[in-house]
C-alpha cells in the first residue's frame, strides 16, 4: 500500500538541487508524480507530489531535512483524500495593468466571498516597454460553483478594475 505526500522546499538556487531532491525520494523508495517548482527572489522553491510506501513518509523527510546544511528547508505533508465534487465548471482571471497595493487583496475577496476556490495562480511584476512603469500580470484559474451568479461577479471584477486602472478578462 501507498500514501500520497506533498513536499515542500525552499531554499538558495543552485545547479543540482533538483537532483539531490529527486535522488533522497528514490532512494526512500518514492515516486515523483506532479511538481511545480520555481525561482522566485534568488531563491528556488516548489510543490512536489510523491507516493511512498506507506510509512515512508517520516523517513524521507527525515532524509530531506539532512539537506539543510546546504539552506535548504523542507516540510513533507501526508495528503488528504480527494475533495467532495460540487457542481461547477472552471474559469480563467488574467490580470494585467499598472502594479499596486492590494490587486490580489481585492480580487482574492471577490472570489472567496463567492465561495469560488483558487486552483492555480501565477503572476509577476515587469517593466512596461515604453514608460518602464511597473506592470502587474496574472492568471487565476479557479472553480466557480454551479449557482454563482455571473453577472454580479463580472460587475464586481469591473468595478476592481476600473479603481484599480486594470484589466481584468473573466474566461
């Protein structure tokens, strides 16, 4: 039998840290089903989802954690059981327009508000070719129940935007 677990790490970016993560799962007899891992701030982090024999899960963190001597730090969670399905379908937010305080904030509320859970968020901050302003963009992929109301969420995202000076598209 085997449990599922999500490790997560953090720590100073280097040629070979992804190898050294890879090769402590193996060699605890674990298998590197889904990752996503990133540089961000001159550090390199990520999720990995691994399955392991069933009381795997102690030892490769216990073997992880060796790893810190090189800055890395790491936490391995047991996952739970696949969630209770509601009725509902995807959509996509991409966000763009010049970067402040509070976009996330704001557009984060609209969502949980209405119950609408964040599946995946990637965004970054980039210079604007022509003035160098700084731009914020992201994309929100969420799951919106079945009863939401469409159109008091769009009227919500517009009004974000246009206090904010954004433009926020709702796929």
């Amino acid at each position: 039998m085997e449990t599922s677990y999500i490790v997560t790490f953090i720590g100073d970016d280097r040629p070979g840290l992804v190898e050294q993560l890879s090769s402590v799962i193996e060699n605890n007899l674990g298998n590197w089903h889904e990752s996503r891992l990133s540089q961000l701030g001159g550090k390199f982090t990520g999720l990995i989802l691994v399955s392991l024999p069933d009381d795997g899960g102690a030892a490769l963190e216990a073997d992880l954690k060796a790893l810190s001597s090189s800055g890395l730090s790491v936490r391995v969670t047991p996952t739970s059981g696949p969630a209770t399905a509601v009725a509902g379908r995807d959509i996509t937010l991409t966000v763009i327009g010049p970067d402040r305080l509070g976009i996330v904030r704001e557009i984060s509320r609209t969502l949980a508000q209405r119950q609408i859970n964040v599946v995946e968020m990637d965004s970054h901050v980039s210079s604007a070719p022509m003035s160098a302003e700084m731009i914020f963009n992201a994309r929100i992929d969420a799951w919106i129940p079945a009863a939401t109301d469409m159109d008091d969420l769009s009227d919500t995202l517009d009004e974000i935007a246009n206090h904010m000076t954004l433009e926020i598209d709702l796929e």
